[in-house]
C-alpha cells in the first residue's frame, strides 16, 4: 500500500497516518518528523533547515527531495508507505513522479483531508497545550506567527498539488472535520474500494 495523504498543518495527518501504520504495518514518511530528526541531530541537512522551519517556511525542494529519493527505498518501505507532508510543491509532486517511474513504483492512492481553515488555529494551539499538559517540547512552529506562514505556504504552495492531482483523476477527498473515527472509516472506504 502506497499513499499520500495531502491537507493543511492541522488537517489531521499525522493522526490518520499513525492509524494506517498499525493497519498495514508500513512506515509513516514524514518529511515534518525527518526535518526535525536532522534539525535536533545537528547534521547538515537540520543546520540548513532550521531558521525557515521555526519560521513556518519551506525547506528546499532539493533537500526534501533527496531525504524522501533516499527513504523510500529503506527496506522497511518494501511493503508500501504512507507519505505525509511531501509533495508539498507542485515541483515536488513531479520529482515524486519521476522518482515513482525510475524504481517501477506506483501510488495506491492520493487522499486529500479537507478540513476549514479557521479550525486549523484551535487545533493547533490545542496541540500545543495537550504537549504541555504530558510534559512535552511545543514544536517551535506551532505558534500563531509562524501558523500563519505556515497557511501562507500552504495555499500558495500545497493547494495546487491537489490540483496537480485531482486534473489526472487521482485525488480523492475526504471530510477532514468529521470526527478521527469517521475520518478513519472514510479514508479505509477508500483504500478497500
Ligand atoms: P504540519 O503538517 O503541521 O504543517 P510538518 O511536520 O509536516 O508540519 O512540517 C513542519 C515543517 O517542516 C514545515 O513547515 C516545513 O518547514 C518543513 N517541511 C516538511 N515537509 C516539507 C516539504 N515537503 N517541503 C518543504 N518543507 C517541508
């Protein structure tokens, strides 16, 4: 099983994606989680992309590109993975398609969780709260000022993969304000159809 799962910071990615792992015993790849992992390791990569990170900026095409080309061909991604923030420009997207072509690689599915942007902001300072609460580090991203760069990025940057996406035919939409479990339903009526 192969998939994307494209939506805004807030949509509930992550959420849905920590679900299809345990379902289908594939990796959850996570360019947001992968970035961080560099950023706190010190290694080049991370030193590059930290400033715009914080900021709620994106990191280049060339380095996510690169950490993603790498990633898939892990043995533990034989089986399928789930692809959770990357494409997000449409540059990416075609990098992702060529990437597919040359390892003989083909998508299951692309699903979009569409969700109102004026409940992205609650669930993230939510977010930011119930980190607090278990004793956790709030990402340095997930305050208002970075969040609205973040949104910013977003429509100029990520919307038009869904387009990308949706003029082949490929993209699939579900209700990302529905509950988790109704999303979690939604998105395996789709995987099983
Ligand atoms: P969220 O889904 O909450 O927006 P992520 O954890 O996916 O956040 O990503 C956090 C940050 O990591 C982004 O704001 C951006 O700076 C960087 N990032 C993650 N994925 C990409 C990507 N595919 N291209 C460019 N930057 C990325």
């Amino acid at each position: 099983m192969k998939l994307i799962l494209l939506g805004p910071p807030g949509a509930g990615k992550g959420t849905q994606a920590t679900r299809l792992v345990e379902k289908f015993g594939i990796p959850q790849l996570s360019t947001g989680d992968m970035l961080r992992a560099a950023v706190k390791a010190g290694t080049p990569v991370g030193l590059r992309a930290k400033a715009v990170m914080d900021a709620g900026g994106l990191v280049s095409d060339e380095i996510v590109v690169g950490i993603i080309a790498d990633r898939v061909l892990e043995p533990d991604a034989r089986n399928g993975f789930i692809l959770d923030g990357f494409p997000r420009t449409v540059a990416q997207a075609r990098a992702l398609d060529e990437l597919l072509a040359r390892t003989g690689m083909k998508l299951d599915a692309i699903i979009e969780l569409k969700v109102d942007e004026k409940a992205l902001l609650a669930r993230i300072e939510n977010r930011a709260r119930e980190t607090i609460a278990a004793g956790g580090t709030v990402r340095a991203d997930d305050n208002p000022e970075a969040f609205k760069v973040r949104l910013e990025q977003y429509r100029a940057q990520t919307a038009p993969v869904s387009a990308y996406y949706a003029s082949r035919g490929s993209l699939k939409t579900v209700d990302g304000m529905a509950s988790i479990e109704a999303v979690t339903r939604a998105i395996d009526s789709i995987l099983a159809g």
